[in-house]
C-alpha cells in the first residue's frame, strides 16, 4: 500500500490527489534531488546513502551504461566515453567550447549544439543532461512512491535563454514536467528563507567542485532581482585538492608521479582537505604504484597556506559583483554559502572578512539550492495548504531586443524584469513601399547586433505599400515564468500579423527534441517487444509440459494419426518457443491450443466416467 | 479505546516536529472520499480542538476527533521503509478492504 506522509494541518490529501514535486540542482560536478516529505524538506538519498549523484554518464555500445559514481569511477580509463560537466556545453556552439581548452571528447558540430561523439553514438549535452535527471526522477519516484507531478530545476543566473531551452529539452526528454526554471542563487536565497524579508539585499557565494559564481540579488515585495553575477569557470574545490597534491608532490619528491599514481594523491587530497575542516592535522596513508607505500601529512596551518591564493581569487570576483550591482559589503543584508568548498573554515573567514559578517551556514552548502528549489516546487504544486499562493517571481537575465538599422539593438525588455511579462514597442518601416519586414530577436546587454546572441529570425509580410515610417508595426516580446520567450509583429492597419516562439539558434527545434523523443520510444517499443517474448515463452513451456503430461496419462484416447497431429503441432511450438519472434509463438500456441481441444475433451470425458462410474448420484459431488 | 504508534512511528514522529519547530503532536483522521470511501488523515497537530479525544504513545500526543475514532479504534501507526521509500502504515483492524492503491479504505 501506499505509504502516508505527515501532512500540515488541514492539508491531507485526497487519495490520489498527492502531487509528488521535487527540487533538482543539475549541477556542473554533482546534481541533487530534494522532496518535502511529511513537512520536512530533504535531498532524497540513494540506496547507498548518497544525496549527491556525479553528474557524469558513462556511455558503452548499447547507451548510457553508468550514471554517477559508477560513472565517474570509468572517467580514468576510459575518458572520450564518460562525459563530465555536460552543463558547460548546454545550449553552446563549438566556438563556445573551445575556450574550455583541452577536453578528451570527440566533439561534433551537430546543428544547434555541439555534440560529443561516444561509444553509443553522438550525444548532444542534453541527452547526458537527461540521463542525470532521469536517474534522479527514478530515484525520486522510488523514494516517494509515486509518479512526479513536476519539478523546479535550478539554473545559474547567468544561462541565457539558449541554455535555459537545453535544459528545459533535457528534462522533457528525461519525462519530466518542469514546473518553473529557479536561478541557483534564488533558490539558495529561498532555503534561508531570506524572501520572508520584504526587502533585502544578499550575496550568494557559490564555489563548487570545478565552477565558482558569486551573485548579488535584491528582494523587492517579494521579487528576486539578480542585480549582478560574477565568477570563474575555473576555479572550484578540485582545484584546492590540486594544491595539496602539489605541495605533497614537492615536499616528498614525488615529481614524475605516474597517471594512476596522480589520481590516488588526489583523492588523498581531497580527503584530507575535508578532515581539515574539523581536525587540526591529518596523515594519509597513499600506497603508490610501485609498491611504495607513504604516509602523507598536512595540518591545517600548510593547508591554508598553500591555498591562500585560491581563497584570494574568490574575492575578485565578489567585489566584480557588488561593484556591479552598486552595493557597498556593508549594505549587503546576508551572505549564503553554497557549495561543498564552502565549508573550509579558512575561506568561511575570508568571506566573513570581506562582506564584514559572518555567512549563513546552518544549511548543508552542497543542498541548499536543491532545498530551496523543492520548497518552490512544492509552493507551485498547491501542497503549502493556507498560504498556497505562494509563488516567487523570478526575472530576466538578460536584456532581450531586436536589430534596428545599422546592426543596432532596439532593447524591448530590459534585464531584470520580472516575468512572466508582456511588453510591446512599435517601429516602422525605412524605405518607401517597404512590403515586408525582417525581424531579428536578439539577446544581450551590448549594443551591437554583432555582439549579442542571436536567438531567432522571422518576416512579417504583406505590409501595405506607404511611404517610410508612415506603417506601424507592433512587436510585442512576451516572456513565461521560465524565462522563454515568444515573439509577435502586427502591423496595425490590415492587422496582418507573423509570430515566432523562440528557438534560440543553440536550443534544439521541435523536429530535434521530437527526434530524440521517438528515439525513446523506438527503445521503450523493443523494451516492450521484449517482454512480450519472455510472456510468450512462459505460456508456450506451460502448454507444452502440459500436454506432455496429458499424452503420457491418457495417450490411448488418441488414433495414431490424431496423436501424429498433435505432435507435429507440439513440435513446432517447441521451435517456435525457441525463436525471437513473440508473435510466431502466439499463433504457435493458438494452433496447439485448437488441435489439442478434441483430446482436451475426451480426457474430460474419461475423467467423469471415470468419477462416476459405479456410484449412486447422491454420492457425486457436484461441484 | 486506543490508538497506538509503534516505537519506530513515535521516534519519526517527534524527530518531524523537532524539525518543523512546532507542533504539540500528531491529529489522525478519517474523511469520507477515495474508491473505498474513507481515506486516513495524517497531519500535524498545532491546537487541539474541542472533542478531540487524546492518547498518549510512546512519548507523542495522538489527537482524534470522536468521529474518526469510531473508525480508528485499536489502530497502531507504524512508520516503514520500502526499498528507498519509506512511510506511515495503518494496522487498522476496523478496515475491511481498501482500494488497490491502499491509500482509501472500508470498514
């Protein structure tokens, strides 16, 4: 049966009325799931205890063969079919993934997006990015008992409307209703509860496993505005392992270290810079691969030496964004910590230092934007009970505009408006007798064309011929609460009109998202083709042991050529069973059934003479 | 007359409240809905309210309106865990059949 929850007072649900919603933090390292389960919001853990799930998918011949750990654990071995940080190649171009400098992918430049070529074929970023959600979908189906309604899935504030797109695609793909896309720092904001406040400004300090983003947001009547983000993609907690690896590295003589020899000082590394967190010292014993087995120390005084550096790039970026967003350190109303990095006492004193307070801690960094997108999702799927209007309003993240003469951009929603919103601009035309109109949506805070992101094109025709600037032309831009926009042009007079919704030149068309669906299907169709023969072959070795059974009890019932029939029908069953078609096993058995029903018969026959025979009538049983 | 919570229930039960920060125990219901017409309630309890007949088990405050309780008696809450999932259980000797599903009851 169905296992109950502790519902809020007043709130029970109806049976089956329960709308399962789940939080996920698709993160560039690790990706989570949270749920509220009798009023408590957690990340749901798997069955080995892990809340986090590496966001790596290993791929073999047959598709996606590990997801997470497992995954992971094939990165050594086998780089160019385990892929890791799909997120940084959502919704970008080759161009785009250059900058990232070596990577050990075969990458393709598929229409849209790029891809990566793997064992199972090329894969675009969001199919890995589907994997991991469709890993964390089962498991929070599996923990909550039940079909998800929807989830809120987080997005740093910085993705455009492109790779908000990807991963909106990705979770249709992984079967997933995306309730509303949250930015990271929001949604971390939200777990504080920092939008109790009617007003505030807060800083989000994010430094994760490979990527750092620091974020200034400001709560206005209970809208976030995120007034400035900065960062490093670059920069994260493997790299303070890197640290301690190369001091160990230079202080040991361990220079020409081998690969596998490389990757066990890491995890030495790692695992050190987290006992560091509560112990003043640390010895980690390291069994080399030479045999040579050696102990290797650190105390926390070295290990905040040798990374001083690494904290003090983290502070760049944090004055970038409050001299961004205009905010003075001690205007700032709270800081939140997010990230497993964040909890090395040294750079929690050096955020404290620098903002002049100390950070909000009591939450786990590395779950707090999973938390925080959960407790939304739970808002959006009307389970709050008494305050279930509940709902956060998010905003733009960047400028949206369209192209004007002269490769200008005419902005038409400013960034940092709340959505969803409509807005409308009217423009004209520039010759005379200008029948059509090229429109060109473009996305970004620059003013030339050339330097934001083109994210579609469309023409409105069947301008009546007048004389330059005497048409009017409505364009309106219109944004839904995922930050997706569509795009409509009417011309006033003959009311002509011409809309496009945006494809961002990166996202995937409909044909693409539909192609990769059918894919699903065409796997679901050979998922169910399967058990179908495995059905069929069951109901063909029941009949068979059967009639077997039948011959060998009451054979002389049967004429030797009635007997031969039946046989030769029992043979072939016998080797239909064999083969891979369900259907020729289903006729197979529906033949069998119909030569056999004369002897099914006759022994029905014999067995009631049999009961019968030599007994009163009041003796029978007669049922 | 009686409702129970089974050790496990009792100590999930209190560790959600703790969590939740208030709370002065746990209201178990019945209302009339679902395929088998009666479903359980299972809600935190923030005041009582009159009538509410109240037991103590195991440590928790169990607090039923008299009309439940009719359906309710001898029933012992258990709190399980199914492969990941885990829950509230209703060992309800007063219920007859239920739906597939098992979330609505008969008595």
């Amino acid at each position: 049966m169905a296992l109950l929850q502790i519902s809020e007072p007043g709130a029970s649900p109806d049976p089956h009325q329960r709308r399962l919603a789940v939080g996920i933090d698709l993160g560039t390292t690790n990706s989570l799931v949270a749920a509220t389960r009798s009023g408590i919001i957690e990340c749901l853990p798997d069955a080995e205890g892990h809340t986090l799930l590496p966001s790596v998918v290993h791929y073999g011949r047959h598709g996606a063969e590990a997801i997470g750990y497992p995954a992971l654990a094939r990165a050594a071995d086998d780089p160019a079919n385990t892929v890791i940080s799909a997120k940084r190649f959502m919704g970008r171009g080759v161009a785009d993934v250059a900058k990232y400098g070596a990577l050990p992918y075969r990458f393709v430049d598929a229409p849209g997006m790029v891809s990566i070529e793997t064992a199972a074929g090329v894969r675009s970023p969001v199919e890995v990015s589907a994997e991991i959600l469709r890993a964390l979908r089962l498991r929070a189906e599996e923990t909550l008992g039940g079909g998800l309604f929807g989830a809120v899935i987080t997005v740093p504030a910085y993705f455009d409307d492109a790779q908000r797109q990807a991963t909106k695609d990705a979770a249709r793909l992984a079967g997933i209703e995306v309730l509303r896309l949250l930015n990271e720092p929001t949604a971390a904001a939200i777990a504080y509860g920092l939008d109790n406040a009617s007003q505030g400004t807060f800083a989000i300090f994010d430094l994760g496993g490979g990527t750092f983003d620091v974020s200034v947001l400001r709560l206005t009547n209970g809208v976030f505005e995120v007034l400035a983000t900065s960062g490093d993609t670059a920069l994260g907690g493997d790299d303070f392992d890197q640290a301690i690896a190369a001091h160990w590295r230079a202080v040991h003589g361990l220079a020409d270290a081998s690969g596998a020899d490389t990757r066990r000082l890491l995890v030495a590394a790692r695992r050190a810079k987290e006992r560091l967190t509560d112990e003043a010292s640390v010895e980690e014993p390291v069994l080399l691969s030479m045999g040579q087995q050696v102990v290797l120390g650190l105390t926390r005084q070295e290990f905040e030496a040798i990374s001083a550096p690494l904290v003090q790039r983290t502070l760049g970026p944090a004055r970038r964004a409050l001299r961004d967003a205009g905010v003075l350190p001690a205007s700032v109303d709270g800081v939140v910590l997010v990230g497993g990095a964040t909890r090395m006492p040294h750079l929690q004193r050096a955020v404290a230092a620098f903002f002049g307070q100390e950070p909000l801690r009591d939450l786990d960094p590395e779950e707090v934007v999973a938390i925080g997108a959960a407790m939304q999702a739970n808002a959006l799927s009307g389970n709050r009970g008494g305050d279930a209007d509940w709902l956060l309003l998010d905003v733009t993240p960047l400028s949206l505009g369209i192209e004007t003469m002269g490769g200008l951009v005419e902005k038409v929603i400013p960034r940092n408006s709340t959505i969803p919103l409509a807005r409308a601009q009217e423009f004209t035309t520039f010759k005379d007798g200008q029948t059509a109109m090229a429109i060109h949506v473009v996305q970004g805070e620059r003013e030339l064309v050339s330097d934001c992101r083109s994210l579609a094109r469309f023409e409105l025709r069947g301008i009546p011929p007048m004389v330059a600037g005497a048409a009017r032309i409505q364009v309106t831009f219109q944004v839904d609460a995922d930050g997706l926009l569509s795009v409509s042009a009417r011309e006033s007079t003959t009311g002509v009109t011409a809309s496009i919704g945006v494809k961002p030149s990166y996202g995937l068309s409909d044909e693409q998202v539909a192609a990769m669906l059918r894919e699903g299907f065409d796997h679901a169709s050979g998922d169910r083709d399967a058990r179908a023969l495995a059905e069929q072959r069951v109901d063909a070795e029941h009949l068979l042991q059967a009639l077997r059974g039948a011959l060998q009890a009451d054979g002389n019932l049967l004429a030797p050529a009635e007997r031969e029939a039946l046989e030769a029908a029992m043979q072939s069953l016998d080797q239909a069973r064999v083969g891979k078609d369900h259907r020729a096993i289903k006729s197979a058995i529906a033949a069998l059934n119909t030569t056999s029903e004369p002897f099914a018969a006759r022994r029905m026959d014999r067995a009631v003479s049999r009961a019968l025979t030599g007994r009163r009538l009041d003796e029978v049983p007669l049922k | 007359m009686a409702v129970t919570l089974t050790a496990r229930a009792a100590g999930h039960v209190q560790r959600t409240i703790a969590k939740r920060g208030k709370g002065i125990g746990l209201r178990l219901g019945v209302k009339t809905t679902g395929c088998s017409g009666l479903a359980y309630k299972l809600e935190f309890a923030d005041d009582a309210q009159e009538g509410d007949v109240r037991f103590e088990s195991n440590g928790v405050q169990v607090l039923i309106d008299p009309k439940s309780l009719a359906y309710l008696d001898g029933t012992e809450l258990d709190f399980v865990r199914e492969g990941l999932n885990e829950g509230f259980k209703f060992h309800n000797p007063n219920e007859k059949d239920r739906c597939g599903c098992g979330e609505s009851f008969n008595v």
